[in-house]
C-alpha cells in the first residue's frame, strides 16, 4: 500500500496507492480534516463568546463584573495547561481518542456549569473542567492537519483553526439568543450537551498518516521538509529555537491581546463612536483574527515562519503607531489599526504552529505544540491585566500602544536571532555524539 520515499527526496514519495480519505484519493479527500478542524474548533472557540453570559451572571449572584470574569481567566490559563498534557495523549493514543475525551471534557463541563450554585462552582466546572478539555481536544486538528499536509503545514493548520476565530461570530448570537429564553445557567448546559455530541461526532474520522507520508502533489521542497529529522520534547527543550519560538508567541499574543482586550471602549472613548458602532466594529475585527490565521500561515509556507514572523511585528508596530498618533477622533484610523492587531492576532495562532512543525518535525508534533501554546496563555492573561493596568494609571487608553511598539521591536530581535531552523538543526547535530558518547 505504501512505497518507499527516497533519501533524496526525489519524485517517488511515500504515497497511498489504494488509500482513500473520505471516500477519495488522498490528494482531495485529506482537505475533509481541514473541514472537520474547522467544525471542531467553531465548538471550542465558544469561549471567546462567554462576555454575553457576564451580565446575567452578575444579576444573578449579586457579584461584581470582576468575579463575573474569573471563570473566563480560569478557562484560559486551563486550556494553555491541557496543551501540555494531551500532547503525549495524542502521540500515545491518537487525535481520535483524544479528541473524544476532549470533547467528553467540554461538554461535560459546560453541561454541568449549568448547576453552579454560584460562580465559584461554575469557575471549577466550565473553568477548570471545560478550559482544560478544550487544551485537550484543541491539538487534535492541528496535529491532523499538519500531518496529512507536510507540503503546506502553515496553510493547513491555518484554516483548521479559523473555526476558532469565526467562533464566537456565530456562537455568541445563539447563546444570546437562548440566555433570554431559558436564562443563563440552562443555556450552559443546553449548549454542553450539543456540543458533547458534536465534539465525539466529529472527532471519529481524526487520524494521521504514516510517518513519512507525502502525497502525491508535494514539491520537491516539500518532501525535502518532511524528511528533516524530528525532535521529541526533550530535545526540543534543550534548544534554543524553541525558547525564541516560544518568546516570539508570547510577545506577539501580548502585543495584540493588550490591544484587542480594549477594542470596544477604544472605539468610544478615543475614536468617537458611539456604543453600537463599536460593537459593530468588534464584530468585524473577528473576521480580520479569523482570516489571519490562513494568510499567516499560507504567509509561513511562502516566506518561511521567521520572515512571517518579522512581517507581523512590524505591522504590529506600526499599527500600534499609527493608532497613538492618528487615532483620536478618527474612526477610519482606528479601524484600519485594530482590524491590522486582531489579523496578526489570528497570524500568531498559525506561524507558532508551522514554525513548531517546521524547526521541529511533525513526528513528535503534538507534543512539542503542546509546549510551544503554553507562550499562548502566558501572553493571554498578561495582555488581558496590561491593558487595564495601564489604562487606570495613565486614564487613557491611548497610552496602552506605545508599550505595544516596544514589545514588537523586542519581537523583531528575538526574531531576528533566534528564528533559524538551521540553528536547531545544528544544534541537534552537534548533539548526537555527545548522546553517543554518553552512551559508551
């Protein structure tokens, strides 16, 4: 069933020739895992709609808009730490099982949020139970899809996870929707137990090809790519790529968390419009996070990850200028500089995972991606306090975007000297007698 690649990597691959992916060849039918991650990740992306249940929450309990958010903090520092641990469930056990006890997590936990006596129950029960879930099932797809597409690792993880950018678009309506019909703990659970069915549902089909599969249709160069030797997470902690890698994700998710936490009040309170016409705004900047994430990493496959990385901070520098200077009383301004930070917010999502694949292999990939998201959650929960913080020092929101700048320059020198493959490579190389030594 499978021929043999080549050492050259030359025209003969190692490809299916009686294979079929959803009922056709492999070539076609693998762009079926890219939907299904899609489809997975509108699910798990619900998170980012959680602001709707904040006020009525609020009204419910008596507690004050910081409690309210806790649960959503929680959630996100939970899902960073699930990285970390299902990726060796996924490279033990497969993104097919893992995937279902992902979803059995979330939807559990969202189902059983819906019995919280107060919000401190429903912080342990969505928070805890259901953030981790979603880091449990959120590697699945990625690992699926950078997997069946060596040839085009950024491209394909990108639009796997542009259902988690378009999420909270078609989520929060719904929600909303039935938060004034049933209130709001029934919806946690009415929208837990939907999403248990189709998080196992569409989990099922998720597996990942032999190891050294290349399809027909990769290039040269992409065959040259997936024969790179891989490392395992431990190798991989010992290289310094992975610690730029790692800096670069958390300096780019800060950069553009610490601004998009403050799109709507922005919108108001500098640029002028009025409440709805912010919210409408916000809206639209979802699609920009969702598109970033198949741009950056179609923009990953074509440039490489580090000239990727450079192109988004630079463009979150000069965003970031262009709002500190211009923005104030300008609506056209301010949404050309928030719509460029909520793109190159999605782009993150996608060059951190080609870059994991790309310096690192694919064969230990869900493991390593494991490591390298924890930058995410780092980067989530500092950006979300910074912003604030510095709007209450300074009294103006203006004043979030000049650290902003500064953090792109840092991002473009981490970048600049520490995003080489050929560095991680020859460090391993380098390694390997060392290990042999040992060994004797």
């Amino acid at each position: 069933m499978w021929n043999k690649i080549p050492a050259d990597g030359g025209e003969e691959g190692l490809e299916m020739s009686q294979e079929k992916a959803f009922g056709m060849p492999v070539d076609k039918g693998r762009w079926g895992y890219l939907v299904l991650g899609a489809l997975i990740n509108i699910c798990l992306g619900s998170v980012y709609a959680f602001s709707v249940f904040r006020e009525p929450l609020e009204e419910l309990w008596g507690i004050s808009a910081t409690h309210s958010g806790v649960p959503f903090m929680v959630f996100l520092a939970m899902f960073a730490a699930g990285m970390v641990v299902a990726g060796r469930w996924i490279d033990r056990w497969g993104p097919r099982k893992t995937g279902i006890i992902g979803g059995v997590m979330v939807g559990g936990g969202w189902l059983l949020a819906g019995f919280s006596p107060n919000i401190a129950a429903l912080t342990v029960l969505y928070g805890v139970i259901g953030g981790a879930g979603v880091g449990v099932a959120y590697g699945c797809p990625i690992a699926v899809a950078a997997r069946w597409f060596p040839d085009r690792k950024g491209l394909a993880v990108g639009l796997a996870l542009m259902g988690f950018g378009l999420s909270a678009l078609i989520v929060a309506p719904l929600l909303e929707a039935a938060i004034r019909s049933f209130g709001a703990l029934p919806t946690f659970s009415l929208f837990g137990t939907v999403f248990l069915i189709l998080l196992v549902l569409f989990s099922l089909p998720l597996r990942v090809p032999p190891e050294g599969f290349q399809p027909r249709s990769a290039t040269a160069s992409g065959r040259r790519q997936g024969a790179r030797t891989d490392m395992a997470p431990a190798e991989m902690l010992r290289n310094g790529t992975f610690y730029a890698l790692w800096g670069c994700f958390v300096l780019g998710c800060l950069a553009g968390l610490m601004a998009i936490g403050i799109a709507a009040p922005f919108g108001r309170e500098v640029a002028g419009l009025d409440p709805p016409g912010a919210a409408a705004a916000v809206s639209l900047f979802a699609l920009f996070n969702a598109g970033g994430r198949p741009l950056f990493g179609w923009l990953a496959d074509a440039l490489t990850p580090k000239r990727a990385a450079l192109l988004s901070f630079v463009l979150i520098a000069g965003a970031s200028l262009l709002l500190v200077t211009m923005a104030e009383g300008n609506p056209i301004v301010y949404f050309v500089g928030f719509a460029i930070l909520w793109l190159n917010l999605g782009g993150w999502l996608a060059i951190a995972p080609a870059a994991t694949a790309t310096f690192f292999g694919t064969k230990h990939y869900a493991g390593n991606y494991g490591w390298v998201y924890s930058g995410y959650g780092v980067g989530a929960i500092l950006g979300m306090t910074l912003s604030g913080a510095i709007r209450d020092i300074t009294g103006s929101y203006l004043m979030v975007f000049p650290p902003v700048i500064g953090l792109a320059v840092v991002g473009l020198a981490v970048a600049l000297a520490g995003l080489d493959p050929s560095i991680a490579r020859t460090a391993q190389t380098e390694e390997a007698p060392a290990a042999a030594r040992r060994e004797t």
